[in-house]
C-alpha cells in the first residue's frame, strides 16, 4: 500500500509538467492527428464556475475518450475530453461538417441560458489552451425581455507553425453564421468548422511566451514597482520607529543602570522592569499554541519551496494544476517539520501530554479545510460542476495524508520529543503572576490586531488585486520574482509591528504577550479575507448570480490561494514571521532587567 501511495506521489509530481498532448515530442508529419481536447464551459465573469464541455448539447464524437489527467490537473477543474473536430497537422478545411442535429426545446433553452451568461468554452490543442464564445447576445433593445440570443455554428481555426511543429493557434466564430435560440422552439442546425494552417518564424521554445506578455506590459510593471516602493517606504518608517525606541527608550534606561547603580536599586522599578518575573511565565493553552506554532512552520516551509519553484519557471501560464499539485505533495513530505516543531516546543513548555499535541497539530490546518471540503465539494456535485473531485482523486489524497503525511508527522513529533531542548529563560519566573494593570480600550487585543494587521497589507494590497484577477477573472500573473520580494517584505513589516507592539505590551505592565503577538502577526490575514470579501463583491462581475454555487466557490478559492493571499496560510506565515525577532526582544529586555551592568570604577 505504501508502495502504491509514493508511486501516486510520483505520477502526481509528473502533473507539473502541465497538460500533456499524446505526442511527447510534439512533432508531427503532415496529415497526422494532433491531439485537440475539449476542457470545460463556463459563464466568462466567472472563471471558478467550470462545466464539462459536453453539459451542454453540442456535436458528440461517436467514441468519447477521456484523457487521463495528473492530480493537479484534476484539482484545477480540468476535465478533458475528445473534441469533435479534427485538425489533422497541415491540412486545411473548409466549411467541414461537424454534425447535424435538430435541437429540442430543452436543448434550445440550455443553450438560450448558457449565451446569456456569456458561456465561453475551453479547449486544448498540441498543449496550446484556445478559447471562444458559444453564442451572442443582441441588446438592440434597452429591455431584456426582448433581447435576442444567437447560437454560433461555424467555428475557425487558424494554426500556425514552424517546421514539424505546432507554434499557436486561434480561434474565431462567424458573425454571419447564426442559429437563433430565443424562442423554445426546436430548430435544425448544422455545426461547421473551418482550419488554416500558416507557417510562422516564431521558434517552439518561445510559443508559451504571448500568455505571459500581458502581465509584463510596461504599465502594469509600473504599477508592481510603485507598490515595491510603497512597501519599502513602510519597511523604513517601521525601521526608523523601532529604532527610535531602542535608542531613546532604552537608552536611557542603559544610562540610568550605567552611573547610578545605588539609586537604581533604591528605586521601584516600573513598566517592563517591573514584570520581568512574569514575562516568560507559559501561555495559556500552550497545547494548541505549540500546534499553531508547528502549523505555522510547516505553510511558511510550503511557501518558499512554491516560491522557489516558482522562480526557476516550472509554473508557467496556464498550467495552474501544477500549483495544486505542488501543494499537495510538498504539503505532505513537510508535515514531519510541523510535528518537530510543535512537540519539541510543547516540551519546552513543560507540556506532558505531547501525543494530544500532535493530533492538535495535524487536525488544526487540515480539520478546516478537510470541513470545506466536504461542503464545497457536496454544492459542486449537486451543480456538476468540474470543481468535484471525482472519488478516486479523493481516495489518493485521504491516501497519502494517511501513509505521507501522518507517518512523517508522528516521526518529526518524535525527534522533537526527544530533542532534549530546554527552554532558556533570561530570569527566573515568580511563583504567583502580578496583577494586570487596568489598560484603556485601545491596548485590548482586538485594536491591536487592527494596527498590526493595517500595516502588513497597506504594502501587499496592490499586488493583491493581480492576485484575485488572476484567480476570479482572465488575467495572468507571472511576475514571481516581484511577489517574491512583496512577500519579503511582507515577512518584515509583520515583524517589526510585532516587535513594537510586544514591546508597548511589555511596558504597560501586561505579561501576557504571547498569544498577544501571535495574533498580532496573523492579523494581516483577516485584512485579506475582507478585501478578497470585497473584490468578489466591488471589483469582480461575478455577483449576483448562481446564488448557491459561485459564493460558495469564493470560499473554495480563499482556500486554494496558497502562495500568501489564503488567510489560513497567511495567518500562520505572519505569527511565524515574527516569533523569532519578538523572542529575541523579550530576551534581551528581560536580561537586562536581571542582570543591569554594574557601573565601572
């Protein structure tokens, strides 16, 4: 079994290597068959809301063969199909008979409401993705209720190529080829299509770059850079208030120890002196913090292997269900770094139980989304929508997240277990904890998410927006390296809100700064969910409509944006970001509230 499970690792590790056409090298002598398959359909507002192609009542092959697809593939919503057009390599065709069929009344009304949500549909020839519009809409009439809608049935394919190879194809509909399909009435159709073939200089190696070259415009590089420049101004005014703190506020108190020892000892020590038997006192519900901890750990590891892969190019336009695939399999070998992490904290902590701890750290990213799931998946069965995964993808993943990633979990809990790590605090913690001070409202926990999430977004939200065009509309983002360093930047500007937030904390005589800061550093996330919350509703054509499926499919996407923008991975690469630089800070401020330096004579 464990043996079927990694060769499934394998084959889904193929998938990134995006949808492949049946002839490996992709050359062809003239009259071959070069593999066209048919994806999906779907209303064009609305990317996320994909059918299958033959949903709707078009020509059907006498022999339907389904391509086999890789796990990413299947997780994108991809669902290939033989098309019922042959464009043989070289051969043109003129006018050529698909099919003639005469349409019901229900077929008529199928396809009456897939022209008036703007259906597109989706193919794939020689690897090269094509699209096109199935019908029209004549709005002549300022009055919908006497709106036309036309049904197109000759299709052009015009291909180009070089030497023994397919460089790009388009295609185009007739204007003047119409089947009208606004009254239920069955009507007789003849689906025609039409293929030239022209030879071009463009070398194969560059036939994917014209789906790049939107997202690399000149203007659009324009606007990625102000919102580099953007961030980095954020980055230096943090930097300069924090050192603003360290040299004025702890300067003085550096002095004070340093030329006046006697009087130092004399007087009562206040703000984060006072506390510094209380600080390193263990959180609450330390069990689920070591989880949230190691969960943290484990997406933050996921990012920078998918930002890696993304850099040396292996995510390329439109081959997205190498993104899913990805994830799926980096998600599952790294989960033995979550349960290290976890358990070897939760043994510095003291923790006893550290069997429960792990469950916490398995069930706490994966009990969500697995709940999701299940939703998500159950409104796409009931809409047949290309999102359901078909079971037998959904027996690999229960597959490989029992024999990969439970296996591997328990064994990093075991090496953290018996780490023998010790948690070195700079002072010695007091019996009993002192008494909270009466803080004003601005210092409670909610405020103080809401400052240190403000900042981490105002220097992300621009590329934000790329981001959900790209997953809720047509556009295709490319430009790695640029998010890349959004997301370094991301990374310090968390943690230096953390930093100073903590330090505030300490100096108001409140000791209970851990979960304090850690839902400080993840409160960008709930920042993102509320502008992924109004892009669907302000920016995005997708609402109102299919009322049950596509608000669904907003949860379904929040879900999948793992690269940063999903706020479950987002909450969790904040906390993580600035758990080190804030431990740091509380060490040096408590050793020095212990051990002051003595005055030289």
């Amino acid at each position: 079994m464990a043996a079927a499970v990694w060769t499934a690792l394998l084959l889904s590790m193929s998938g990134l290597v995006g949808v492949r056409s049946d002839a490996a090298d992709h050359r062809y002598m003239e009259g071959d068959q070069v593999p066209l398959y048919a994806n999906k359909v779907g209303p064009f507002h609305n990317p996320s809301e994909t059918y299958r192609y033959f949903d709707l009542p078009f020509c059907t092959p006498d022999h339907v063969k389904e391509k086999s697809e890789a796990l990413g593939e299947v997780l994108n919503g991809d669902r290939l199909v033989s098309a019922p057009f042959k464009l043989d390599f070289m051969k043109d065709k003129e006018s050529e008979v698909v099919c003639k069929k005469r349409l019901t009344k229900d077929e008529v009304a199928q396809f009456r409401s897939a022209v008036m949500k703007d259906y597109y549909f989706q193919m794939y020839y020689d690897d090269l993705p094509i699209w096109g519009f199935i019908g029209k809409v004549d709005r002549e009439g300022k009055d919908p209720s006497k709106y036309n809608y036309f049904l197109y049935k000759h299709v052009h394919f015009d291909v180009f190529y070089n030497g023994d190879r397919v460089i790009e194809i388009n295609v185009r509909t007739d204007p003047d080829a119409l089947v009208d399909v606004t009254e239920d009435k069955e009507t007789n159709v003849e689906f025609l299509y039409t293929v030239k073939w022209k030879e071009t200089d463009t070398p194969f190696e560059k036939r994917m770059d014209k789906y790049s070259q939107s997202s690399s415009l000149p203007h659009h590089l324009e606007i990625h850079w102000f919102s580099i420049i953007n961030s980095c101004v954020t980055v230096l005014l943090l930097t300069g208030f924090l050192a603003t703190i360290l040299m004025r506020v702890l300067k003085n108190d550096f002095v004070k120890y340093a030329h006046d020892e006697e009087s130092v000892e004399d007087a009562e020590e206040t703000g984060w002196k006072y506390i510094h038997g209380d600080v390193f006192r263990y959180p609450k519900y330390k069990s689920l913090f070591a989880a949230a901890l190691g969960s943290g750990t484990q997406l933050f590891t996921l990012a920078i292997f998918i930002f890696v892969l993304a850099l040396v190019g292996v995510f390329y336009p439109y081959n997205r269900g190498a993104l899913f695939t990805a994830l799926v399999v980096i998600y599952a070998l790294t989960s033995g770094i979550a349960g290290y992490t976890a358990t070897s904290f939760y043994c510095q902590l003291e923790g006893t139980n550290w069997i429960r701890n792990l469950l916490f750290t398995g069930c706490l990213f994966c009990g969500p989304l697995f709940l999701t799931f299940c939703f998500l998946n159950t409104v796409a069965i009931v809409y047949t929508a290309t999102a359901a995964l078909p079971f037998g993808t959904i027996m690999v993943i229960v597959l490989i997240w029992t024999l990969v990633t439970s296996p591997l979990l328990v064994l990093g809990g075991i090496a953290g277990k018996n780490s023998k790590s010790e948690f070195q605090a700079p002072c010695r913690t007091t019996k009993y904890p002192r008494e909270i001070p009466q803080l004003p409202w601005y210092r409670s926990t909610i405020p103080q998410m809401a400052m240190a999430g403000f900042l981490p977004f105002s220097a992300i939200y621009i590329e934000l927006y790329y981001i959900f065009a790209s997953v809720w509309g047509h556009r295709i983002y490319t430009i790695y390296s640029i998010l890349f360093i959004v997301f370094i930047i991301l990374l310090i500007v968390t943690a230096f809100i953390t930093v100073a937030l903590t330090y505030f904390q300490l100096a108001a005589e409140d000791h209970e700064w851990w979960w304090r800061s850690f839902l400080c550093g993840g409160s960008t996330g709930l920042f993102i969910y509320a502008y992924c919350l109004y892009y669907y509703h302000a920016r995005s054509d997708m609402f109102p409509s299919s009322a049950a499926l596509r608000p669904s499919h907003i949860s379904l996407h929040q879900v999948r944006v793992d690269l940063g923008p999903c706020p479950s991975s987002f909450f969790r690469l904040g906390r993580h970001a600035g758990n080190g630089l804030w431990r740091m800070m509380v060490d040096h401020l408590l050793n020095f509230a212990c051990c002051p330096p003595t005055r030289k004579l």
